[in-house]
C-alpha cells in the first residue's frame, strides 16, 4: 500500500436538514439532526484509507469526547495517529445546514485544538512525511504549519497535494511547494482571479495558477467533473441519487491521494477520485460516506 501522510481537523459534524436556512432572530424547525466525525483532513484520511492506502493523520486534539470520536473512526479505518493532545482546548466541531431538497449545505466550523497546529507539531511528524509517497493538507489549520509540512515533504521529495480549503489568498512560495493544487470553483477565482463556470475557463485558471507556481493544477467543478492540466475534463461519475454533497471535495482529494501513492499516473488517479466523490454524495454524512476501493473499482 501507498504511504500517504495528511495534516489536518478532525471536527465533529452536527448536521442539521431543514427546508431552508433560518433569517437571522428566525426559530426554525428541523427535520433531523445527526452527529458524525468530519473535518476536511480527517474526511481525506478516511477516504485514502478506505481507498487501501496506509495513512498517517496528523492533528491536535482536545481530551474530550469528541477526540474519542476520532480515535475511534481512525481506528475503524485503519489510520496511524500522529496526534498532540491539547487538554486546555477542544476538538472541533462544525455545524452543517443541509437542504432537504436539494442536498447541498452551508457550514460552520469551529476547529478547537486544532487551531494551534504549529510548526513544531509538523516537525514532531517529520518522519510521517518523509516516508510517504504522498503528503496533503488543506488550510483548516493554521498557514504555518501547512507550509511547514509542505516544505518538509518537498525537501524529501514527496508528492505535494494542497486542497486550498477554505478559499484564502495564498503567498506564492506555498503555491511553489505545491506538486498539485485541488481548488473549487470558488477557491480558483480567489487563488487565479478567474471565474469557472466551463472547461475553457478552467483552462485559463489553470495557466494562472501555474504563473504563480502551482506545478499541476486540477479545478473540481461538482457535476462538471474534475479539469486536470494538460489534460482536459475528467466527467463526473454518477453513482445514483445525490442525498448530500457534504464531503464529495474530501473525497475526491483522499480517492486522488490514494491513487497517486499506488503509482497510478494522474490522469487514471482523478478518474478514480471522480468515482469516489460520485459515491460519498449518494450517502449521508461526510466520514461515513467514504466508500471503500471495492466499490469504487465495481462503479468503474
């Protein structure tokens, strides 16, 4: 297997589905409420492992019950904890609108322990990083420990992977360490300037996410697909009915992670992470809706 090393939150997902968001002072009734283990780094951890890589999560945590709640799903997924126990904090937890109808969401999130990730807890996961294949963060935590790792994996000549989540401007010399940058439509204009709403618009993003140093961009563009520079448009696997697009990024990143550190060639690995992201959004919650490399490998 793949050695694959991600630097991220775990939060605790309190989803709610209603029919529409409340105005603000508004009361409103739900129609259910569930709680499950989230946070985009340990959404992607999850979704690589279930993929069949081995995985190594690197995080902080509060001593609560929501950090058993991660020890627990890691342990169900086969994921190494790398973690530094933060008793004077929380774990993180994020609040999830979803609509009813049509599945998509709004989110709060509150990362707790998390938050003061600092370089000195990268450099405690040195080893993690240099012995993968494949090291990815996002940017839940703070920006200095996601260069921090970035810097190490380069150094080491790992495979970089930044989901540059949530949208944030970035300096240039993070975009430089960056082997592929996995943006949104929404994080791509903010990174590049340019609006993507088709193929040759993501094309004209993907050039200016190279001129600020981004070796391989790929844009992810919901049921679009994925546009993989140099390539083209990867088309969107459909796998059923969406019940809910909370996680369907996480998964793409974690599915694309996990190919690359199998030795697949880019191009086969965003086909199969399409296939991943076009499975977790006909299932509710975001972890659990990871699907394993044999259901993947049964859609394909």
């Amino acid at each position: 297997m793949g050695k694959i090393a991600v630097l991220g939150v775990f939060v605790a997902d309190l989803a709610f589905r209603a029919d529409r968001l409340p105005v603000m002072g508004e009361t409103l009734m739900g129609n259910s409420f569930a709680m499950n283990p989230g946070g985009k780094g340990s959404n992607q951890a999850v979704a690589a492992a279930r993929m069949g890589a081995d995985v190594t999560m690197i995080t902080r945590l509060g001593a609560d019950d929501f950090a058993g709640m991660a020890r627990d799903l890691w342990a169900e997924a086969g994921i190494t904890p790398c973690v530094t126990e933060d008793a004077a904090s929380y774990t993180g937890a994020a609040h999830i609108f979803i609509n009813e109808a049509s599945g998509d969401n709004a989110i709060i999130i509150a990362p707790g322990a998390a938050a003061n990730l600092s370089p000195d807890d990268i450099e405690g996961a040195r080893d993690a990083i240099e012995n993968a294949q494949v090291f990815m963060t996002q940017l839940e935590q703070p920006l200095q420990a996601a260069m921090r790792g970035l810097e190490i994996a380069r150094a080491a000549g790992v495979c970089t992977i930044l989901n540059p989540a949530p949208a944030a401007e970035l300096p240039r010399e993070m975009l430089e360490l960056c082997d592929y940058v996995t943006p949104n439509e929404t994080e791509t204009e903010m990174l590049s300037g340019v609006a993507v709403a088709n193929e040759a618009d993501a094309a004209k993003a993907c050039e200016a996410l190279k001129a600020l140093g981004v070796k391989r961009p790929i844009i992810t563009m919901g049921g679009q697909g994925a546009y993989l520079d140099g390539h083209g448009l990867v088309p969107a696997v459909n796998a059923g009915k969406v019940v809910e697009t909370t996680g369907a990024g996480d998964a793409f990143n974690g599915g694309f992670a996990a190919c690359l550190a199998d030795g697949m060639p880019p191009e086969t690995a965003v086909r199969y992470a399409c296939a991943v992201a076009g499975l977790s959004v006909t299932r509710a919650g975001a972890a659990p809706s990871m699907p394993k490399r044999d259901e993947v490998l049964a859609l394909l």
